[in-house]
C-alpha cells in the first residue's frame, strides 16, 4: 500500500497499524502504551501524527493505514500535541527520578546509590563509588534536601559517607545532570507515619530515587521534549513511595503508573483496572501475584514495575569491587542480541555520540567471536572458552561467570536470563542475577549460530539453528522441545522475526520460513550460492546476502514467499561475502567486494553511493542508527559514515582483528576485537 509521508512516497503494510508502517520507513514516532508484539488499547496520544486529507490529529498506534492516506509526523502542530500530552501524563505521575541528596550535590556523588550499598553492607563497591571523591568542606546541602527530613529527622548523610570517602578526594564542583527530574511532592500525614513505620534500614533512608530510572520512556521523552517541571503540576493522590512485592523479583509501583495498560492486557486473571475516569487506577489482586511474569517490567514505560536489585547475588559472583550507579549523564538502555532487535535489520534510533571518545577498554586476552551484548547498563561479553564477564559504565567487572565450554555464538538476553548455544551442542539458560543455570537443551551438532527470542500472545519462544542440520523451537521459560525444522546442511546465522514466523538461511543455499511458534515449516526458496548470514526484515521484506555476494530482497505476504529479485549481482573479482545487510527506509547498506560499505537504492536497484573502508571487511555488519551508518573492518578499523552520502565522520583503529558486530546503546557503542579488548565509546565527559 503507498501512502505519503512528509511529502514523500513510501510503501507500507495495510494489515499492520499505521506506526509500524512509520517506523519500518524509517521515522521516529514515539509511543508510550504500545509495544509490537503486544496487546494495546490507545491511552498516551504521545504516537499522534497528522492526517493531512482530514486535518485531523490521529493516534498511529490505532490507526490503520490507506491507499493515497497523506500523513506528517514532525510538524510543530504535531510536537505541540505530543508535547501536551506528554504533560497530562507527568501531572499523573508521583515520583522521584534522582533522589534530592544526588541531585543537590556538587561534588556529583550519586548519594543515593551510597546509600544503598551502604544499607545492604556492600562496604567495597560504595568506597569504589566514591573513589577520587571526598566530601570534605562541603555544607551538605544533601541533609537539607533529604526527603527523611520532613517525616522526623534527616539521614546523617555526612556520616556516611565519611566512612568511604577518598582520603584525597576531588573537591571541584562537577555540572548537574540535564534529564528530567520528576518530583513526587509532599508527603501526607498518613504517608508520614507509614513511610516511618516502614522504611528502618540503618540510615533510615526512603530509598526515593526509582530503580526504573534509567529504562523510564516518560523520563527520555520529556528530556528530549526540552520539559523542565510539568505544565499542570502534580495531581495524583496515590501514596509515594509504596512498594507492592508481585513475585520474588518483580515490584509494582502505583504512585509511577500512568495508566499505559500493558500489563493489563498482556496478563490473563492478573494486573486489572479498578474505578473510573481520573480516579481509574490499576491494582494487582492478591491471589495473582503468583502467575505474574517478570516480562511486565520490560514492558512497562516507566518505573511503576521493576526488577529488584539483587546486589548481593551479583557480588558473591563476581567477587566486584563496583557496582553501576555513578553515572546518570547517559540514558543507559539494552541490546539484548548482536542486531539490537529479532527482526535484524540492523537499524536503531539509538543516537551515536557526537563526538565519540574511548571511555574505558578492557583487555582480556582470549579469543572472542560472540557480539557484546548491553543489559541494565551492564556490558557482557563471552570469550570462545565460555567466560562470561560484564562490565559496569566505568569499565569495572561487576558480573563474572564460567560456562565451562566453548562458545563461539552470540547470545541473547531476556528479562535477566541469558540464552546461549555452546559448541558442545547444548543450548543452555542462565540467571544473570545468580548465574545458576535455569535449563539446558543437546542437540546434535554444534551451535555456531545466536538464538532468536520472540513473544507470541505473551509466551516467549526460543530459536536455535544447529549444526546437526535443525532449526530447533523452545519454550524460553522451560526449554521444553517446540517443533524443529530439518535442513540439508549447516546452520550459521541467526533465525530473523517477521511477525509469528522466523526466517533463516543455511549452507545448502535455502532461504526458509518456519512457524515460530510451532517451529513447522511454511515455505522456502532457493538461491544461488549458501547463506552465511542472517536476513535482515524490514516491513514486509527480508534482504539477504549469499556467499557469493548475490543481495536479495524477498516480499514476505501471507506467511510465504511471495516474490523475490535480486537488488546487487555479484562481482566477478569480488570476495565472499560473510556479513548481514543492514536496512534504513528505502536504503539497504552492504559490506561488498571485500572492502566497501555499500548504500543501495532499494526500489530502483542501483547503487547509491560506494564508500571504501581502510581494510577487509569480515563478518562484522554495519549498523544504521538513525542517520548514521557504523561499521567495523576485519582489520580492525571501526568506522562511522553519513548514511545519505557515505561520507566518513569518524575512525578509529583497534590494532586487533574484529569478527563480532557493535552494540549500541544510546550514546554510547562496544566494540568487542577478536582478541577480546572490549573497548566503550561515548561522548567526552564535561569534568
């Protein structure tokens, strides 16, 4: 179906909601109360985009598509109307982003982070926070913000952090943070008393800054929309700061709710509404609480519901000396599988830094094939003999596990479990939070391909290809056997999500189609040379590279095949090709002839603009984040270029072969050499 969107004609799927159709073309349309792959009612109005035809403010989310249909998504009408609605939904919102004792400190500690460790005995990881720093001379203005102070008596902050303050310590003022804060107010009679009554740890500190402040979608939102306090202040009347323990892990906050619905409609006989209009709020019974899973905090926009943390489990694991929390200039997110999402397409709307400098790298020393991957701002990688390190924003270790087999696949990471194939054949899941091991599934070959996790009507499934020939389907929660696709030869890439349905490719040169859920096949095609890698899917199509260096794209329609042709012909004197196509709107980008970075035209055919590389390509695959394209050489040059005219930006040289492809977290990239270096790119700190 074509439609026109900012004047520009593109073509969209008519069966999917008109903000897929947005996205899959390349435009930025945020959301709060939708999830793909989720059940959804329209609450935010943040998705609203204009239909030019009717002039009529529409919601994207629930709008379906039509032929001729004239949509703009980035006019001042529009960002006003997301702007207000965005508003309306902080004044219903009671919470703290930061705590007021970080927040108010000059010398940048994140006080509320101390605390914390401070009240769970973690003595090594609070002197690591506060390594370089003293607060010596200074008048404590965080006693006077600390919320305590208003039910009895302040937290003797200064106390504190006495006991792990750097002797020498830094006294200069470091620059406040620019994201958005929100406040909760004041506290109540009522709440006084439960909140003292309540809240006993040694410091007697509330604990007010939200867990989900790194991950919160209102928070980013906001602070993009340049938003310093709400419009309509802060109207709601549900009690601060009350905790509600769904299951072991899983906490629900009510005052942060905004009323979203995700967890409403993506739970059968659990998280319900109660009452109506402004006084509708949304309760979990108690007799529910058990069938609960901790996929809700993935979906949830705010910090309403969150996953404990469990800092003590991670520190008899790793033996650290450091714990994520110092750092809060940088919006850290995930990238829970080496292309970021399950259809691969190799495009995020992660922003790469600026101007990027080496932040930290860390040496290890050991071969390493698999992607690094980025969780709760935790960089994890796995080297080939099975170690699994994760690294904090500063490059400290904080998690460390042995799988004791070799690994050469990346893996993937779901709601604090990571799913990996191992190349004794065994596909294994593991608890990041204890690194005890959930499940573990043989095949019959080994595993050089990562596992692909989807949701399908709420139950997670796990994808596997193996060397025994099979693309294996798994219950992600039990690893109980699904279905398995046969092939006639190896599998090396990764199973790519189009709706219900998974595609892959193997080395007897079929491009295939199986049913994700049941992991029966539907359809298959042939090519002309084996498949290495993986497709990539944008919309309705999937672009793939063979061997040879053949690019397809295939129309997907119906759960088949509906009509394939060939974008780029091999060279005659050109390279194997190894690596993924990444795709951006109407412009697919290849690594092609062993040695350049190629932008083609999708619907005409033709190449768009060439851009050699310094090096050999590889297996690496470029990334697409937004309007810029980066890439990592075999050679070891990681590269970032201008995605409409290939125009190099940025480079810079690892000395160290790279196989793996980036991760990309907002602001921030990982690239892991062949070596093992992980090496951490973001922009330069202020102080």
């Amino acid at each position: 179906m074509k439609i026109s969107i900012n004047n520009q004609p593109y073509e969209v799927d008519g069966r999917r909601p008109l903000i897929d159709g947005l996205r899959t073309s390349g435009f930025i349309v945020p959301t709060m109360c939708h999830a793909e792959g989720y059940k959804h009612q329209p609450s935010c109005m943040i998705c609203m985009v204009k239909d030019a035809d009717t002039g009529q403010m529409i919601p994207s989310c629930s709008t379906m598509p039509r032929e001729g249909m004239r949509i703009e998504t980035d006019t001042d009408e529009v960002n006003e109307m997301r702007r207000s609605a965005l508003e309306l939904l902080l004044s219903d919102h009671r919470a703290d982003c930061e705590a007021p004792c970080s927040l108010v400190c000059r010398r940048g500690i994140d006080v509320a982070e101390l605390i914390r460790l401070h009240d769970m005995g973690a003595a090594d990881q609070a002197k690591a926070l506060m390594k370089g720093k003293t607060c010596e001379g200074c008048p404590a203005p965080c006693e006077k913000a600390c919320r305590r102070g208003t039910i009895d008596k302040a937290v003797s902050i200064r106390e504190i952090t006495a006991l792990y303050q750097s002797p020498a310590g830094s006294k200069e003022e470091v620059p406040r943070s620019t994201l958005f804060n929100s406040r909760l107010g004041r506290f109540t009679e009522k709440e006084k008393k439960r909140l003292q009554e309540t809240y006993t740890q040694p410091s007697k500190c509330l604990h007010c800054a939200c867990d989900g402040k790194s991950t919160c979608k209102l928070r980013d939102l906001a602070t993009k929309a340049g938003i310093k306090a709400p419009r309509y202040g802060n109207h709601s009347s549900l009690p601060a700061n009350n905790r509600i323990d769904v299951t072991g892990r899983l906490v629900y906050e009510p005052a942060k709710c905004i009323r979203c619905g995700l967890c409403v409609y993506n739970t059968e006989d659990g998280f319900t509404f109660e009452g109506r209009g402004y006084d509708m709020r949304v309760i979990i019974p108690e007799e529910s609480k058990s069938r609960m899973s901790e996929m809700l905090a993935k979906l949830c926009p705010t910090g309403a519901l969150v996953l404990k943390l469990l800092l003590p489990l991670l520190i008899l694991l790793s033996g650290c000396r450091s714990f994520p929390g110092d750092v809060e200039q940088d919006q850290l997110q995930a990238w829970g599988s080496f292309r970021g999402n399950a259809s691969l397409s190799g495009y995020t709307d992660y922003d790469l830094p600026e101007h990027p400098t080496l932040l930290w790298e860390h040496r290890h020393d050991v071969r390493s094939v698999a992607s690094p991957l980025v969780y709760d701002g935790t960089a994890i990688i796995c080297d080939k003999h099975g170690q699994m390190l994760g690294f904090d924003e500063r490059g400290e270790v904080v998690l460390n596990i042995n799988l004791e087999s070799d690994v050469e696949a990346s893996f993937v990471i779901s709601d604090s479990t990571v799913f990996i194939g191992q190349i004794d054949g065994q596909i294994r899941a593991l608890s990041l939070t204890d690194g005890k091991e959930q499940w573990k599934y043989p095949t019959e070959g080994q595993i050089k391909a990562s596992p692909t996790i989807t949701t399908i009507n709420g139950k997670e499934y796990l994808l596997v290809g193996s060397y025994d020939n099979n693309m294996y389907t798994l219950e992600a929660s039990t690893g109980q056997f699904v279905g398995c696709a046969p092939t006639q030869y190896y599998i090396n890439g990764a199973a790519s999500l189009w709706h219900q349905y998974a595609l892959f490719g193997g080395c007897d040169a079929w491009l295939r189609m199986i049913n994700a859920k049941t992991g029966e096949s539907v359809d298959s095609l042939q090519l002309e040379a084996y498949l290495p890698a993986s497709p990539a899917i944008m919309g309705d199509n999937a672009y793939i590279a063979d061997y040879q260096g053949n690019v397809y794209v295939a129309n997907l329609s119906d759960g088949h095949f509906s009509s394939h042709r060939k974008l780029l012909s091999a060279p005659t004197d050109g390279d194997n090709m190894l690596s993924m196509p990444a795709v951006a709107g109407d412009a697919l980008y290849v690594l092609t002839e062993g040695r350049y970075l190629t932008c083609i035209n999708i619907a005409k055919g033709n190449v768009r603009w060439k851009q050699m590389l310094r090096g050999e390509t590889g297996e690496s695959s470029p990334q697409v984040c937004n309007d810029r394209v980066i890439v990592c050489t075999k050679t070891g040059v990681v590269s970032i270029h201008d995605a409409a005219t290939g125009k190099k930006l940025w480079e810079y040289e690892t000395g160290e072969q790279i196989i793996s492809s980036p991760a990309v977290v907002d602001s921030r990239f990982y690239i892991l050499t062949a070596r093992g270096t992980l090496l951490c790119f973001g922009e330069k700190p202020a102080n």
